[in-house]
C-alpha cells in the first residue's frame, strides 16, 4: 500500500535528488571556422541555451572580428589603417576609438620594450614579403633605411581630440604584432556581456582565450606547440578565464640556401629576431596584452625578457631556446 506524501515533503525530496544526482540542463556547443586578418579563428563555445542561440552568439562575435579587420588590416587598400598611413604625415587624421586603443597600447609597448615591439614597421614587412608569393631576403642597401629608425616615437597621438599624426614620412603602421590580441580580447567581450556565454574557447591562429573554465568546472588545457612539429606540444599548461599567446619561428616563415627567415622581424638589424629563442608564450588576462608581449620577449631574448615578464603583475611566460631548453617565469607551473 503506498502512504500518502506531503507535498512540501516531496517538493524537499526532489531537492535532495538533483542536489545528490547533479541535475543539470542538457550543456549545448556551437563551433564556427573563418578567417580573418589573414589568420584562421575557431570559436567554440557551451551553454545551457539552445544551439540557435549560441549560434547566434558566435555568429555576432565572428561579426565583430570582421568589422575590426575593416580597421586593422594592412591589405585592404580602404581599411582605417590604410587610410591613416596614407594621410596621416600631412595632417592629423580622425580615428576610430579602435584604432586610437590599438595605437595607444602600441606605442606603449613600444617604448616599455625599447622598440623590441615596434609598431612602425610596415615598409620593412613588405620589403621582406614573408607569407606572400615575393617573400626574398632583401639587400643590405635596402635594409640599411629601416635599421634602429625608432619611428613610434614620431607618432604622435592627440586623446582630446582622438587623432593620430606622423611627424615624418617615410615609415607606415602594421598592427600584425598586436591587432589580433585586440579581437579576441572583443570577441569574447560581446560573448560574455551580449549573451551571458560563460564557458568558451577561442584560438585566432596561436593566440587563445578562454571564457571561465570547461562545463564541468575544471580548468582549459592549453598545448604550447612544439617548434620543430607546431602539430604537436612540447608542454601543456591550465588556465581559466585567460589568455595564452605565442610567438615562433614557426608560424610564418621562408628558407634560402638553407636558412629560415621567419617573420617576427627586429627593428634594431632589420632582419628576423635571432637573440637565442624559437618561441615565447605570454599568459594572461589581456590578449592584447599578450599579443604585445610575444612579439616583444621573441625579439629581446632570454635574459631580458625574464626580467620585463618578472616585473610586470599577473603576467607569466614560457620561453623556448633555440637549444630546446624549456624555461618559465616563478608563478607558472607546467607539465
């Protein structure tokens, strides 16, 4: 015979249930692939919502990667970036408040790194070519123009009336170094204030960012590629709700009469960074931050990248020789 069951009793039991057996809404996934600003961005994220919506949400972060490549590209001949190179030695030019952020941590950067991270070096990157069909060592005459040239300390940035000016003519923007950092530092904005996403991965071509932890509350594992099989990791490292950036010699690079002339290039030779490190990786909580930061510790090498890394607050970083030796800065751990 079945006794008769107080409402509230069974409403306590139903509690006590799901508390014990984890009840839990159905955790749904979105995924979408693109590029843009020349690099391959996957998107992943979970939720409770349904796949519509977190499609959506996707959807509305892949829109913003795109409307910022209409700002930071070097290639299309009618983005801001564009424009501003081509004008801005004659005036000062009105910009995007984008624009004016991106500038501002450059040239910051710039001058944190003593020019290690160099903004300004758009005319050396297209003479070299690397990650196009005419990449070519250059001639030492060519090069000789673009050698410790400083050229971030000419522009000149007015936040009042939110322009950019060049006090010289003869160097041009890319923001290759740093602009990704940006968009993914805004995708996952519009991700977590728009649409309430609380649990995402992100990967623009090297540079990852994660939004809070996987759904079963434990931290993203992040594989740091391994420089002679970029396929595979050399080393694995947790996090949760950060970022994590790499510079290598890997990435973008040709080779000549056996050499490997890669793409991360240093201002004060002209030529590929060659101070003892294949690969930097910058942990974080900005990704423009880390972005910066790569580029930046790949150029200085070892020692001095050490020190900066050191020094900054909640910044950590993984350095690898070009001996393979693995080094990390004191507050990492990683496997």
């Amino acid at each position: 015979m079945f006794k008769y069951i107080k409402p509230a009793f069974l409403c306590i039991m139903i509690m006590t249930i799901c508390l014990l057996s984890g009840c839990q809404k159905k955790v749904n996934t979105a995924n979408r692939t693109e590029e843009v600003l020349g690099t391959i961005i996957t998107g992943t994220i979970y939720g409770t919502q349904n796949e519509d919506q977190l499609m959506t949400a996707l959807d509305a972060a892949f829109d913003r990667a795109t409307e910022l490549e209409a700002i930071f590209s070097a290639k299309l001949p009618d983005s801001e970036l564009t424009i501003v190179n081509e004008s801005a030695f004659s005036a000062p030019v009105k910009i995007s408040k984008e624009l004016y952020t991106v500038l501002e941590s450059s040239l910051y950067y710039a001058t944190l790194t003593g020019g290690a991270f160099d903004p300004t070096l758009g005319n050396l990157i297209s003479l070299w070519g690397i990650g196009t069909e005419n990449a070519a060592v250059p001639d030492s005459e060519s090069l000789e123009a673009y050698i410790n040239q400083r050229n971030y300390e000419n522009v000149v940035l007015d936040k009042n009336e939110q322009t950019v000016f060049f006090t010289s003519d003869d160097f041009s923007l890319d923001l290759g170094a740093i602009a990704k950092g940006y968009v993914a530092d805004e995708m996952k904005r519009i991700l977590e204030e728009n649409y309430d996403v609380t649990s995402a991965l992100l990967n623009l071509g090297g540079n990852v960012i994660t939004i809070g932890s996987k759904t079963d509350g434990s931290p993203w594992n992040i594989g740091i590629a391994n420089p002679d099989e970029p396929t595979s990791s050399i080393t694995t490292i947790s996090i949760t709700n950060q970022t994590v950036v790499t510079s290598g010699n890997y990435e973008r690079y040709f080779e000549e009469d056996g050499i490997r002339y890669h793409h991360i290039l240093d201002a004060a030779t002209g030529y590929p960074a060659d101070n003892g490190l294949i690969s930097s990786t910058i942990i974080t909580d900005s990704s423009i931050d880390a972005d910066a930061l790569s580029t930046a510790t790949f150029v200085m090498g070892l020692d001095t990248s050490m020190e900066l890394i050191e020094a900054l607050d909640n910044v950590e970083a993984i350095f690898i020789t070009d001996e393979g030796e693995i080094l990390s800065t004191e507050g990492l751990s990683f496997r």
